[in-house]
C-alpha cells in the first residue's frame, strides 16, 4: 500500500462495504432508523391528543412525514455512535493502532451528505409551505365567526366581536364553524396554541396576527402559550369548550356585558 495516498482514499478504493464494521453499522442503522421514525412521531402525537379538526389531523400528517424524512439521518448517527462505542476498548500503556480509514478527507463521502442535506432542507420547505398555503385558505372564509384574542402575563382572553362585549377567559366555540382568530398580548410576546386544533400563532403587543380553524369534536380541549413569558408561562392555559351551535347560541346569550369589546371583527384594534 502507497504511503502516498491519504487515508480516505485508502477507505473508498478498498471494498469498504465488505467490512465487517460497515456492515454493522448499516444493520444498527436500519433498526435505529425503525426505532427512532416510529417512537418520535408516535410519541410526539399521543402528547397531543386526538385530533379536534382537520387542520390537526393535517398537522399529525405532516410531523409524521417529516420525523420518517429525518430518522434515517438520526439513525445514521447513532449507528456510527453505538458501533463505535461497542468496540473493544484499548486499556493499558500501548497506545492502540491510528486508524487506518479517515472519511473526513474524502470529497467523495463529503459531496454526498452536502447532496442529501441539501434534498432534506429541499423537501421539508416544499412540504412545508404546500401545508402553510391551506391555513392561510382558510382566513378568506366568508362563513367564519371572528374571536379576538389577548394575551397578557400569565392568562389569554377572548373577546366576541359583534357581541354584547362579552369577554370571556374560557374559549366557547361552535362546532364545524370556521373560526377566525384576532390575536394580539398587552405587554410581552406570547404564543396561542390551540394544541388539539393544531392552530399556533405569535401574540405580538402592538400588531394582530390571524389565524383560523374549523373545529370538527365537540368536547373541552387545551389551550396553551407556546412562548416563554416569564415567571407563570408553564400556567399560562385554560381550555377551549366546543359545543353544538344551540349550546354556543344560548352560552353567548347568557354572557353579561363587560364593556371589553373594542376590536372591529377585521381585528383592528380601536
Ligand atoms: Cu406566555
């Protein structure tokens, strides 16, 4: 063997793939790719609960896809650490062996991964806009009631414009009603999560940000700030209650005046 060539080169003009450790490495690689694709997106829904619109079940579709796009490349990595890690291991006072393969000096092993990150960051854009396309769709319905949404430290509130300024901080909502979302917070930035709906958007002070959904279960579901506020924003939820139209009708009539309604329903605040 030439002292000339590098390391790298001696990797890849060798018949590397018959190696008893890269061989190792693509089975570890193959299980942990299973194991990690199937726990991450698995876990990640049931945290969530089940889906209270189709935005969420578009959503869950949407983590799923993404989780099994990137597990092969976190099963790549923990293949090569646990391959690595159930070696033997060198004790006493001989220094053990330089490697006799570095793929870190190959261009080949290098042109690759900027290849296939490349593809991943490619895909998960396209992916990832094609689903942002929908949500905005679904502001521009005619048919929408509109809620106004404040955050403040450590609580959200909602506003019903149109309404006998009702206020209210439990969010009533008919089902299969789309709903526009007027959000907005009176001091720092917050973040409304409605997580069942998979509805999330910035509550910036001073600017509304706007968001819908069309909630398809009637039942009590989680709201929640998904931004660090301060000290209380681990408390910062209450719950969003989604009722036949009769039920929302009769909830909104018997509400008492609070005074609290001064949005527009076009979410401009007065
Ligand atoms: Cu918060």
């Amino acid at each position: 063997m030439s002292d000339l060539r590098s390391p790298g080169q001696d990797y890849f003009q060798s018949k590397w793939w018959k190696r008893k450790d890269v061989k190792q490495v693509v089975v570890i690689w193959i299980i942990a790719t299973a194991l990690i694709g199937y726990l991450s997106s698995k876990i990640q829904v049931i945290a969530m609960g089940n889906p209270a619109s189709e935005t969420m079940e578009n959503v869950i579709h949407l983590i799923t896809v993404f989780t099994w796009a990137s597990s092969p490349v976190a099963g790549f990595v923990a293949a090569l650490a646990l391959q690595a890690l159930s070696q033997k291991r060198h004790h006493g006072d001989n220094p053990p062996p330089e490697a006799d393969h570095n793929i870190s000096s190959s261009p080949r092993a290098t042109a690759v991964w900027i290849i296939i990150s490349a593809l991943l960051c490619l895909f998960a854009l396209v992916v990832g806009l094609i689903a942002l396309q929908k949500d905005d769709q679904a502001l521009l319905d005619r048919s929408a009631i509109h809620v106004n949404v404040t955050g403040q430290q450590w609580a959200w509130n909602y506003d019903y414009p149109g309404s006998t300024g009702v206020r209210s901080n439990v969010l009533h909502l008919p089902v299969d009603q789309p709903v526009v979302f007027h959000v907005t917070s009176k001091d720092v930035k917050h973040s409304f999560w409605v997580v069942q709906m998979g509805v999330k958007i910035d509550a910036n002070p001073g600017y509304v940000t706007q968001t819908a959904v069309t909630p398809n279960e009637i039942g009590t579901f989680d709201i929640r700030c998904a931004e660090l506020c301060g000290l209380l924003h681990a408390y910062m939820q209450n719950k969003v209650i989604v009722e036949s139209k009769a039920d929302y009708e009769k909830w909104l009539a018997s509400q008492p005046d609070t005074g609290h309604t001064t949005w527009t329903a076009e979410g401009a605040i007065e």
